[in-house]
C-alpha cells in the first residue's frame, strides 16, 4: 500500500513548525527520522493532509551536559545516544532501538512523541523523570514524562503543538534489561532500575499501555539494597502490573519476565553502585 497524498513543507523555525500546525487546522503531522510516522502513512493508519518537516530547524539537534544531566534536542537520533558518553544508561538502551539505518534516523523527540509502550526511550524518560518542553500557540510549556505519556501511542500533545527538547539526569547508578525475541525487536519487557541524587526508581516497560514506575520496588530499594529486599522489589514489580495475553506472549510468561527482568536490572545497578568509591557520585 502507498501512503494517500499529502502536502509537504520544510520549516527553518520551531515558530515555523507552530505555524504551519495551526494552518493544517489538526490534519497536519510532524516527520522527524519518519521511522515510525512512514509506515504509518503507508499503511494508510493516518492520513493527514501536511507534514510538516522539521529536520533542518538549527539548535534542536544537539546533547548539551550541565552539571549532572544532559539536555537533548528533540532531533538527537538514536546513534547520537549510543555514542555518547555522559549518560551509560542512555548509550546501553540505544543499542536496542532496532538497527543502524534505524538509528541513524529516528529521533528521541520522535520516539517519545510517538509514545510506543514497547520503546526504549518512553521508559527511561519515566525512570528517570524527565522533563519535556514543548512550544505552541500560546508559548513553551514545561511536561513532566510521569503525566505525558497518557495511553499507547497517545503523548500529551495538541495537534498544533511540538516537542523540543528533552532534560534527563544522568543517574549515579543504572541498570536496563530487556527481552525481545530477537535483537533490535521491540520490547516485549523492559526493566529500568536508576539511582538518581540517592533515590532508587524502578520503571517497568513493554506491558502496559504506558510505562510504569513501581513505587513498592522503590521503596524496598530505598529502605535497604539487602539481597531479601532485592528479591522482593522485583517481586513488587511483576505485583504491580497485570500484562495481558497477545501474540508474543502469555500473561503469565510476561509477568515473570517481569520479575526476571526487573532482578536483572536492580542487580546490574547495585553492582555499579556498591564498585564506586566511597565518597564518589
Ligand atoms: C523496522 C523498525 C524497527 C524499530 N525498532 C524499534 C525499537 O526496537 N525500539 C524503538 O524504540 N523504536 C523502534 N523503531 C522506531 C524508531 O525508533 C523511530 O525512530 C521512533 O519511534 C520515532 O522517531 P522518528 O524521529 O522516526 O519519528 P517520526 O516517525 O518522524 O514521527 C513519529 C511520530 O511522532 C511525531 N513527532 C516526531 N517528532 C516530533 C516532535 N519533535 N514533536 C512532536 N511530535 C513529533 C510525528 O508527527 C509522528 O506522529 C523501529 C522502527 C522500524 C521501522
């Protein structure tokens, strides 16, 4: 199938992009890497009459490091993370985002945009609590990751609006485990588990509408990081969520993957964390 016709504008602005959003009058899309918006189109899932091309807007490409956190231009691609040095955490969960011509293209804005719940970057942006500014209409708007992702492939944006920039700390210790059937699939569990300015978060992705973050798991973690207490935070984990059946696994297989894949991450955390020398963050 081809995609239906569509007009195509290349703006030089975020004002730009605004603007021509506005004019499409809610029938207008945004292309960044189109790794996910191209096979949408062609399948004809939507159909809308502009893409507004936001490729050569200048600033909006690159990683800045302040102090303890990066920000990232909502056109950072997927191979500008994976070679990055400042946040590990970053580099080890590109380097499950399908492959290099796919990495090469697609964009950190346009995967969180796009808020596919079997995507790596929605679930570190909930673990690590990122915040998220997007321009529109009326100005810039700070969103914080916990409240933007609202459903699957359903982000915390108006149609006139666009994602610009990215902050995410860079966590003291981290660990991301996922299972998929083969590599560079989507994820079929994801398990991040990230220790930011002394406080464990564990997020869990791949098997609800929306990634989750798992308060019981935090709070044994924050209590103590004893082997009992690493045991039950992955436990609390495969507790706090209930994935249901579908094509590539059952509820019951998912769940303990859950477990699995949420010790994996919690231990390869505290191996990071308990190798730093006393006194070093
Ligand atoms: C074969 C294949 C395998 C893949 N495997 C994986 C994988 O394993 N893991 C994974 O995470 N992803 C995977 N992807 C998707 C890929 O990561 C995409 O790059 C990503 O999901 C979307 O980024 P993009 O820049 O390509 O966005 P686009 O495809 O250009 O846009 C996606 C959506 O976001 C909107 N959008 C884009 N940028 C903005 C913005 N700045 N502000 C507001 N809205 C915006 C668009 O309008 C569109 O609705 C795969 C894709 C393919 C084709």
């Amino acid at each position: 199938m081809k995609a239906a016709p569509f007009d195509y504008v290349r703006v030089d602005s975020i004002a730009g992009c605004v603007r021509a959003l506005q004019e499409a009058d809610g029938d207008g899309k945004i292309i960044a890497g189109g790794q996910s918006l191209a096979p949408v189109l062609a399948m004809r899932l939507a159909r809308p009459s502009l893409l507004v091309d936001i490729n050569r807007i200048p600033g909006i490409a690159a990683i800045e490091h302040r102090d303890d956190e990066l920000r990232m231009g909502a056109l950072v691609r997927h191979a500008d993370l994976l070679e990055q040095q400042h946040s590990p955490l970053l580099a080890a969960a590109a380097r499950w985002i399908g492959h290099p011509a796919i990495r090469s293209r697609g964009t950190l804005g346009g995967s969180i945009a796009h808020s596919d719940p079997s995507a790596e970057w929605p679930v570190v942006a909930a673990a690590l609590e990122a915040r998220l500014t997007v321009h529109g209409p009326s100005g810039s708007r700070e969103a914080a990751a916990g409240d933007f992702f609202l459903g699957p492939l359903e982000p915390d944006l108006q149609t006139d609006e666009v994602l610009v920039r990215v902050d995410m700390p860079i966590p003291e210790a981290w660990g991301f485990a996922e299972l998929s059937r083969r590599h560079g699939d989507f994820g079929l569990v994801m398990a991040v588990t990230a220790q930011v300015h002394g406080t464990w978060r564990v997020a869990i992705g791949g098997i609800a509408g929306v990634p989750l973050r798992v308060p019981e798991a935090e709070a044994l973690l924050n209590d103590t990081t004893s082997p009992e207490n690493v045991r039950a935070a992955a436990q609390a984990a495969a507790a706090a969520v209930s994935p249901g059946d579908d094509l590539h696994a059952s509820s019951r297989y998912r769940s303990a993957m859950v477990e699995e894949y949420a010790h994996r991450s919690i231990t390869q955390a505290l191996t990071q964390a308990t190798a730093r020398p006393v006194g070093v963050s």
